[in-house]
C-alpha cells in the first residue's frame, strides 16, 4: 500500500497554537473555573497544577514521542514502533482506537458547538433581547427539542470543521489557528476587562483562590486528574497525529510545558471573564449549559454594551469549540491520506459523511429519540440517551484506556533510545523522573480512574 509524505508545522509556534487550540474547549471556559470553586479555591488549584506537572506534562510528551519517532499517523506509529514484537497486533488495534475515540467524542461535541453558533445568530438578530431567565430556559429548551435547528447547526459547525481539514496543514490547519487563537486570547481579554468594570471581581478572588484544605480528599484529587487528562486532549489521539507533524529539531519538553500552562492559564482566565457577571448580579451558581445558555444571554441583556459583549462571549465558545473539533477531526483524516486511500479533500468528505451520521443520532436523542435507551442491561450507562452515552463512552472511558496504553507502550514497548533521541534530555535525572511517571505511576493512577468509571471505585 502506497504511503503518502506528510506536511509539517511550519514552526514549534504554529503547533503550539494548534495543540493548546485542541485542549482549550468548552470545558475550560465554563466548567473549569467552577470545579475550582466547588473543589477547594485555591488548594484545587495547587493541587491542579502538581497533577499537570507530574502526571499531564509527561503523558503529552509520551504522546508526542510517540508521533514524532517514526512521522506517520497513530496507526502506523504504533505498527512501526512494535515492529517485531509479538505484542504487534495489539498495538496496531490500539492505534485504531485511538484513532475511533475522537470521532466518537466528536459525534456529540458537533452538536454543542451547533449549540454556540446558534446563539451567536440569536443574539445577532435580537432573539435574546428582552428576555428572562425563565424565558432563556424556554429559548433553549426550544432549541434542543427541534431537530432540524439542531442539525442544521450542527451541520454547519462540522462543515466548517471539514473545509478546514480539507486544505491541509499549512493552508487549513495552521492559518485557522493563526486567526482563532489570537481571537479566542483578545476576546477572553475583553471579557475579563468588561467584568472587572462590572463588579463581583473581589467574589471571584475569593471564590476561586481561597484555600480550603478541608475539601482536598481523594475524590478531589481525583476529580483534578480526571480535568487534567481530558483537558489536555490526553488519549484522543490528537497529541500523537500533532506530534508526527513536528519538525525534529523542535523541544518536545519545552512544547509539552507550554502546552499544559497555557492550557491552564486559559480556564483560569475564563473564570474572571464569567463569574464576576455572575456574583455581580445576586445569580446562583451552575456548572454547564444551564450558565451559558440560561442564565448569561439574561445578563447580558441586561447590562450596558451588553449585546456586544454577548456577541464576543459566544464567539469565543465558538472558537473554542473549532480549534477543538479541528483538531479531533485531523486524525482520521491524516491516516486515510497517509495511507494513500482517499486525497485530503476525499478523505475529509468521507469522513465528515460518517460524523454527519453519528451527529445527526446524537441531535435527534435529544428529542424524538430522547427515550431510546441502548445499554438498559448496565446500572451505570442505563439511564442515558444516545449522546450521553457517546459522552461518557469515548470523552471519558476510551480516552483513559488510550492513554494508558500510550504510558505502557513508550514505557515497556518502544526502545528506550527512541526515547532518549526524541526527548533531547540525555540520559538526564529529568529523563529518567519522567521514564518513572509513565512506566510505574501512570499506570496506576489511570487504572484507578477507569475503576472508578466502571462503577468500582473505592470512594
């Protein structure tokens, strides 16, 4: 079978760019900051931090290792690397399901980014002016109910997301996230100058830096982990097709740090663009759509400037939402091409055809689906719709697994000079203390989290 060269980043920027595009998503603008607040203030935060140092930064440059060795999609990657091993056969299904896990987290991710373009739209045309929060309610609970609004949303955000990925890296890649990163920063900068002047800042200090140590057990620590791990893109097979597109003389460690602290510094910002609205008008506290699709187009309304600024805020999700879906998308795009079976554009419109479909399940279970129930045998997953379960199944289940198995592979498969050479480290302290993580500490720390998914845990 014909195998086809790959593009490479333009520069260690032009990844930087892309790869905290993918970890920056929705998750961090809304969810991020108020898991710090619910979880400790300023104790999760150190403890966040330890666990992106010692656990995340290490399974990114695993990740990226394993990309750069050999310059070949995960699939390849993974065959080439264990080439004369007995174990090959494994490590090449792995890397099917590295490359599957993405676009199962995709099936339901298209529908949520819908949901932002939308709201731009609505907001744009007045829709959202004038209205309650009860109304707001209404408003989204319409939104979700209709399924031709929800597919055409949904379709245009994946749409995007294709014609993207279709022109290839330099042309597709690099140019989108060289115009919606710095747009995503500027307009999160401008949210957290509007909140500042609009109150309930000092509410959001305390709230989210306060330390309460009292909080802090092993659920939390938990918890932190579990962020760390899907906020940083760990085990959806973006850091390893990324990673196949770095030109060899960049620092993979030095990537991998910037990577995790912006990544970071983004859901820490998000929190004094949100929460200062939030304190400043007596509003409780919620974590997911019901803050952004209930009860922010109400503020927003209600405040001066405040379409404008309504308008930024949802732009921002959007951004948010296609530097992640870009990303997710790339992998099997870049392995049906590298393996010379479709051209970019093809393998982008075969793609895309198949996530339409898996999309399109994903919107309509949320209505003339929503009682349709497909794992009633399982106590765990048998209460939840189709994009529920592809929720849980793929951003939660598989990207542990993927993850996992990743540590093990560079850890026990792949020769320690692949490592070495790669890493740039030497046969340093610092290489070893990394060595250590994804060989022994890694292992464990995710076999617990994926006992805990299964319903196993110990707390």
């Amino acid at each position: 079978m014909a195998h086809v060269a790959q593009e490479k980043w333009s520069s260690g920027t032009a990844f930087l760019l892309a790869a905290i595009g993918s970890a920056v998503g929705l998750g961090n603008i809304y969810r991020f900051p108020y898991v710090v607040g619910e979880n400790g203030g300023g104790a999760f935060v150190l403890l966040y931090l330890g666990i992106v140092i010692v656990f995340g930064i290490p399974l990114v440059m695993t990740e990226l290792t394993i990309g750069r060795r050999k310059q070949v999609p995960p699939i390849t990657a993974y065959t080439q690397l264990s080439d004369g091993k007995k174990s090959q056969p494994f490590w090449k299904f792995v890397g099917f399901s590295s490359v599957l896990t993405p676009l199962g987290i995709l099936g339901f991710y298209f529908v949520i980014a819908g949901w932002t373009l939308n709201y731009v739209y609505s907001i744009i045309t007045g829709k959202l002016s004038n209205l309650v929060e009860g109304q707001t309610q209404q408003v989204f609970a319409d939104l979700t109910s209709s399924p031709g609004t929800l597919i055409f949303w949904m379709t245009l955000s994946l749409a995007i997301t294709a014609f993207i990925i279709s022109r290839g890296i330099k042309a597709g890649l690099e140019k989108a996230v060289n115009i919606l990163m710095p747009m995503l920063f500027l307009i999160l900068v401008l949210l957290v100058i509007y909140s500042a002047f609009n109150g309930g800042m000092a509410e959001t200090f305390e709230f989210m830096f306060t330390p309460d140590f009292d909080k802090i057990n092993m659920k939390t620590l938990l918890e932190a982990t579990g962020q760390a791990f899907f906020s940083l893109s760990l085990g959806s097979a973006t850091m390893l097709v990324y990673g196949s597109y770095l030109p060899k003389d960049t620092s993979i460690p030095k990537l991998a740090c910037g990577v995790a602290f912006a990544d970071t510094f983004v859901a820490l910002i998000a929190g004094f663009a949100i929460f200062p609205i939030i304190f400043a008008n007596g509003l409780e506290l919620d974590s997911g759509p019901n803050l952004v699709f209930v009860t922010l187009p109400v503020i927003f309304d209600q405040m001066p400037f405040g379409q404008v600024f309504g308008i930024l805020f949802f732009l921002l999700l959007a951004f948010a939402a296609i530097t992640s879906t870009i990303s997710l998308f790339e992998p099997a795009v870049s392995n049906l091409e590298e393996r010379g079976i479709f051209s970019r554009k093809k393998a982008s419109l075969v793609v895309g055809t198949g996530l339409w479909c898996l999309a399109a399940l994903s919107a309509l279970s949320m209505n003339v689906l929503s009682d349709v129930r497909l794992l009633t045998f399982n106590d765990t997953v048998a209460d939840k719709n189709f994009m529920d379960l592809l929720e849980y199944m793929s951003a939660n289940g598989m990207m542990l697994v993927n993850a996992l198995f990743a540590a093990i592979f560079l850890g026990y498969i792949v020769h320690r000079k692949d490592a070495l050479e790669e890493l740039g480290l030497g046969d340093s302290l610092l290489f070893k203390f990394w060595r250590g993580i994804i060989k022994v500490v890694v292992p464990i720390v995710i076999g617990y989290l994926l006992i805990d998914f299964l319903g196993y845990g110990f707390i």
